[in-house]
C-alpha cells in the first residue's frame, strides 16, 4: 500500500481513540447543528460530517464538530483531518478549506485525491443545511 | 514491524516454501551441487541436471496421475494458461473460433482470451450461479458449432469453490472441443486424477503448493492427443511446446512440493478443516457477515466473507497484524469493487466490504484464535466509525436512501 505514514497514523488512531477524534453523532434536528452526508455504499466510500456552530459578531463559529466515515483508510483519515481543521473556524474560513489541505496534510496518494474531494464536499454540504435553519 | 509478527491468512496468494523443498533447491544451484543445464547431453553435468528435472517431473505427474510425458514446463500457471488457451486457439483455428470461459476466472486465463478477441476469435463469458459455480448446463448451452475450446478453472482463487469437472468434461467431449482446467489452487488441496478426468489441459503452479515462485506446468493429453502452437521459441525443449534453459533448481522445488502434497494432503485436509469449522463458527456470530460461496461446494482452505457496513479496505487496515486480502476496490488501483464477487451478483456494498481469509500447512492454533479475536474488535470498532452502521441500528434500510453519489 502506498500510504504515506500519516494516513497509517491518523487512521489508527481514529481507530483506536474514536471519542478523542470526534467520532459520534449530534441530533441533526437541533437548530446549532449542520449536517452533511456525501457519498454512496456502492461506490465504496460515505462521509457524514456534523457541525455545531453558535453566532459571534456578525458571523457564526464551528465550536463543536462530529463525524462517520464508511470507507477505505484514507477516507476515514480524510474525514478526521478536516474535523482537526474546522474547530474554531468561522463558517467563511471553514468554506475556504480546500480538499489540496487536506492532500498535502496527508500526502494522499494521487488514487486516494477523491476521499479529500469528497471531505470538502461534507463540510459545504454541513455548511449549507446549518445556513438554511438561521 | 518485521513480517514475523504478521499472521500469515493469504495462502491463496502465495505459500511460503517449504523448508525441505528450499533445502532440496539448494543441491541445484552451487559448484558443489548439479548446477548442469538439464540440454547439455555430453558430460555428466547435464544428465545429472536432466535426470533430476525428470524425477521432479514424474512428482508432478504423480500427483494427478497423468503420463511424466504429459507435463510441459512453465515460468508458472500465468504462462501454461497463455500456452494452453492461445496454444489450442491459434493451432486449431481452422476447425472453428469460439472460445467458453466464465466471468470469475483468473486474470490469466481473461487476459489471454481478451488477447484472442482481438485477433478475430468470438469469446462467451459465462455468469457464475450466485454460490460462484459454474453449472454444466451453462456450459452445455453455450456450446456452438464452432466452439473449439472451453477454459473454466477447478477451484476458485477468491471464493475457493469448485467446480465439476466431470461433467462440464463430458460435455466438451461430447461437444468435440478441448477443455482447458486452471488448477492453481488445486494441489494439494483436492485429489485430482487426470487418468478418469474428461481434461485436455491443465496448468499448475508451484507456489500455491510450498513450491518456489517462477514455475509452473501445463498438462497436455496425449491420448487423444492435444496440439498446441508454441508461444516461446528457441531450441525446441519441452518436445518444442516450450523453448528455454530449464530451471533445474525452480524445477527440482516443484517436484518435491508436488512430491510432499501428494504425502500429506491428507494431514494438511483436516488440520485445515478444522480450522475452516472453528473459524466460521466464530466469524458467523458477527452480526451481519456473509460468506461468500457456496458452503457446501467449497475448499476450506478459502474463506471469503462480506461484513457488512464495513468498507474492505479500512477492514484491511485495521487488521494491520494479519496479512489477508480484500475484494474491496479500494486495494487494487482499478477503484472497482473485485469482478468476482459482482459477478456473483452480490450487492456493491457487499462487494466492498468481503475478505478473504486462507489457510494453509503452517497455520498454527493461536494463528485463527488470535485473528477472530481482532477481527471482532476491529469490525466493530470500524461499525462505530460507519454511517451506514449508524443507519442500520437507526432502522433505516439503506436501499430507499438517496445518495450524494460523486
């Protein structure tokens, strides 16, 4: 396998320490939590990436974030990746978040681009839905 | 990590070789040893050489009870079903170009097939039944009048069931076309008695047998005799069907794997099935886990099994200490979850999410106890990380959702 050790580490750790990676769940129907869900079983890989924000100033804060992720390693290492970079953003700085962040945090394999592909689109997805309730 | 403390379950991939098939080995290469090439005809170097690539032969022929003149060597079971598919094809041509195969064989007998495709042969490529046989009545209907050769392997490589060759044989007899049999799995593993069998070709390696890597034959029946083009040429050994130095040393390991598989096929049967029982019953109280193949028309040594609502891959990697392989896409660089188990019709998902767990002669007890106990904790700590897991518990079926796909 040609994963860098980074991937090998943020894995197997996530693995073995799920709390302590924000593993888990919010209730999707609370008005501070923001949802997103991409992905198909089929095609092998489905990330469900939650956020808890609360307003500051004239924008909104990522305070809290949880996350699941079905897939290969590097999905799963993808998906804990973003959630380190997303506490503590506000949502125009957490819009900005590149799935290249994600690439180069990792040294992803040029085959694996599409786990960070498909955690940038989890956190515009989470993003949206929380909008769409203030 | 060294790779000694790594549980060993990919027999199916590759055996180790035996120690005293490697000590064997040995007495082939060095000054001090019969390092003569087996063509020199004129100096006891050579008879020496051909005397030992003979007895290895008659090992080989022994152990699927055939003539020692029908076995031709290889580099490997690669090369003997290149040889024997594109050998029957190309020499046969005028007598009729279609082709029987199935979806689940080996890449090495699809490649060569593909191959012909191209060079203007018409090839079927027959769907398994969903236990991953292939009935003989597939074979019976695909039959043409032009059908000039059926390839369809013994044991399969990734689900480990089998297939009767019996029947499908009677079938080709009667049918006037050569039945080709890729037999890699099969040494060893089940008895093969080629002088009953309806087979015209059968292709054999050594490495799947605790033999060396880099050899391999192919059988070719004399009587009724078979005729094969020659894809490598250059001296004419192996009666012309196959030019090149024979490799006394890689040779002299296949007849002494051969030799020792026909001795303790046995033995190595039921420690394995023992194995295969304990480690099913143990493996089946995870919720959710599929096996994929037929159960009752199986080797144990192979055990391939789908868990659900866990992707394949990461199931690999979180079972860092025990070397096994997946169907998942993800392993290969395809991004397409295994031909094989789609072809069985099983669900993407599914697909995704099976391993295969092989047995072999020097699995030992603590091996399977130590594995099923990581398996446990791996598959349900990768169900706490799972969305779809998730879902399940929350009664959710997964087939109404609508997905993002990408």
């Amino acid at each position: 396998m040609a994963y860098s050790k980074k991937v090998v580490d943020k894995f197997e750790n996530t693995l073995e320490n799920p709390q302590a990676f924000n593993v888990g769940r919010f209730d999707p129907k609370e008005e501070n939590v923001g949802t997103g869900m991409v992905g198909a079983p089929a095609c092998g890989d489905v990330m469900k990436l939650q956020i808890k924000c609360e307003p500051k100033g004239n924008t909104h804060i990522i305070k809290d974030v949880k996350f699941k992720t079905y897939g290969c390693g590097s999905a799963i290492a993808s998906s804990s990746e973003l959630v380190e970079m997303l506490i503590g953003k506000t949502l125009e700085e957490a819009k900005d978040i590149k799935n290249k962040e994600i690439v180069d945090a990792l040294e992803l394999p040029p085959i694996k681009i599409h786990c960070s592909v498909l955690a940038e689109d989890s956190i515009k997805q989470a993003i949206e839905d929380y909008e769409s309730k203030q | 990590m060294s790779t000694q403390s790594t549980i060993y379950l990919d027999y199916a991939s590759t055996t180790p070789v035996d120690p005293r098939v490697a000590s064997k080995m040995m007495q082939y290469l060095t000054p001090d040893g019969e390092f003569g090439n087996p063509a020199s005809r004129s100096h006891r170097y050579g008879w020496k050489a051909d005397d030992a690539v003979e007895e290895a032969r008659s090992h080989v022929a022994n152990l699927v009870n055939c003539d020692p003149r029908e076995i031709v060597w290889t580099s490997g079971a690669t090369e003997a079903d290149n040889l024997a598919i594109k050998g029957v094809a190309r020499f046969y041509k005028s007598k009729g170009n279609h082709i029987i195969t199935s979806k689940i064989e080996h890449k090495a007998v699809l490649d060569p097939c593909r191959q012909l495709e191209r060079e203007g042969f018409e090839v079927t490529y027959l769907d398994p039944n969903e236990g991953g046989v292939i009935t003989p009545e597939a074979i019976k209907n695909a039959m043409q009048e032009n059908t000039i050769l059926v390839s369809i392997m013994h044991i399969n490589n990734e689900l480990g069931t089998l297939n009767n060759l019996e029947e499908i044989g009677n079938i080709t007899r009667e049918a006037g076309a050569f039945f080709h049999v890729d037999a890699a799995q099969s040494t060893g593993k089940v008895d093969i008695d080629l002088s009953k069998l309806p087979v015209d070709l059968m292709s054999f390696s050594a490495h799947k047998t605790y033999g060396p890597k880099g050899i391999g034959a192919l059988y070719v029946r004399r009587k009724p005799r078979v005729r094969i083009e020659a894809l490598i040429h250059g001296g004419g050994h192996e009666r012309g069907m196959r030019s090149g130095t024979l490799p006394t040393h890689q040779i002299v390991g296949m007849g002494e794997a051969f030799k020792i598989a026909k001795e303790e096929m046995e033995s190595d049967h039921i420690k394995i099935k023992a194995y295969h029982e304990e480690f099913l019953k143990e493996a089946m109280k995870i919720e959710h886990a599929y096996i994929n193949g037929d159960l009752n028309n199986k080797v144990p040594n192979i055990l391939n099994i789908s868990f659900n609502f866990v992707e394949g891959e990461s199931l690999i990697m979180g079972l860092k200490d025990i070397a096994v392989s997946s169907g998942s896409a993800c392993t290969s660089a395809s991004l397409e979850p295994s031909y094989v188990l789609r072809a069985l019709g099983r669900k993407d998902e599914l697909a995704h999410s099976s391993i295969r767990f092989s047995f072999g002669r020097f699995t030992s007890d603590d091996d399977i106890k130590n594995t099923l106990s990581i398996l446990n904790k791996v598959v349900d700590r990768l169900r706490e990380l799972s969305p779809l897991w998730e879902m399940h518990l929350d009664g959710i079926d997964l087939d109404t959702v609508k997905w993002n796909t990408h």
